[in-house]
C-alpha cells in the first residue's frame, strides 16, 4: 500500500468518525442516529481508481440493499477514497450514476446522495463554511431507500428546515470548529 492509497478499514473507520462526530454530533441529519444505532448501515469501500468500476461497485451494493429487509440494512455508504478526488468530477460523475440506477430499476427505490471532501455549492466560495454540510473525508456515494426517507419526513414535521438549520449550526461552528472535529482523513486514528 502507497502512501497515497486508503485501504478499506481506514476508509470506514474515518467515515464512521465523520458520521458520529459530524452527521450525528451537530445532528446535520436527524435521521442518521436511528439508523446508526440500530447498525443499520452497511459500510463499503471501493479501493480502485476508475470510476467506472465504482459504478459497478455501486450497482452490486444497490442490489445487495434491496435484497435485504430495512430491519438488517437500511442504507449503504459506498466510500471511494482513491478515485474522483476533483469534486467537479465527482458531481459530474454522480450525475451519471443516478442514470445508470434509473436504468437499472431503481428508480421510486432507493435514490441517492453524496459527499465529496471538498464540496462546493453552486454559487459558493471553496472556503464557505457551509460546504461542510455535504464534506465527508472521501468521495462517498449514500444509497437510501426511498420508503425509509418518506417515513423519516413524515416523523419529521420541518424537514423542510434542515438545510437552513444546517447552515446556521456550521456558520455557528465556524473553520475552526469545523477543524476540530478532525473529521478528515485519518481522523479516526487521532
């Protein structure tokens, strides 16, 4: 293994860090916690560099998430720490997948969502602190069931208000509070 190169057990290890510490913690997505408790996330890591053996990959953990009941596994975070390190090539990219999932049956089942290690809002500085709603140490790509999101915003009265909520709690938190989460790779071995 480079020195560049993340291997699976790093790759999750961070990400349930960031999870925990971030996701959960500053409660950036109320409905994380249930889910995490309950060990209902399936972790995955894509070690290779070519995007498109992560839509493969991607396209077996789709398949493998419908096949179980929501009670064993109910989401899947598919981490990708050694491919599409440009987040414009990850959005780009990510516009892609959720094709190839349509194509292949998914869609009204499970839709997704992503974080980059350097998310960027359209319209937005690289430097604005509300970036950090949607950063995760590795590019990752989020499967949710469709039913499961439905359920959660229907218990959820605001759900609607979340993202304002999670600007202000990161405008509150600032850089600096941000960086001491220590969210980032590596994060979970400090």
């Amino acid at each position: 293994m480079s020195a560049t190169t993340i291997d699976a057990v790093q790759a999750e290890a961070d990400t349930r860090h960031w999870l925990e510490r971030a996701v959960i913690g500053l409660n950036l997505c109320p409905f994380a916690k249930a889910v995490h408790v309950k060990r209902q996330i399936h972790y995955a890591a894509y070690l290779g560099t070519d995007p498109a053996g992560l839509i493969d990959a991607l396209l077996a953990e789709a398949h493998a998430l419908v096949a179980l009941d929501a009670s064993v596994r109910d989401t899947t975070l598919l981490m990708a720490p050694n491919t599409l390190a440009d987040f414009l090539d990850f959005n780009d990219f990510t516009a892609r997948v959720e094709r190839r999932l349509a194509r292949a049956g998914f869609d009204g089942e499970l839709q997704l969502a992503s974080f980059h290690p350097q998310f960027q809002f359209g319209g937005s500085e690289p430097d604005d602190i509300a970036n950090a709603t949607n950063r995760a140490p590795y590019p990752t790509l989020h499967l949710l069931r469709e039913d499961s999101v439905s359920r959660a915003v229907d218990a959820f009265p605001e759900a609607g208000a979340i993202f304002e909520r999670n600007i202000e709690v990161m405008e509150t938190l600032g850089a600096a509070g941000w960086a001491a989460l220590d969210v980032g790779p590596g994060g979970a071995a400090r």
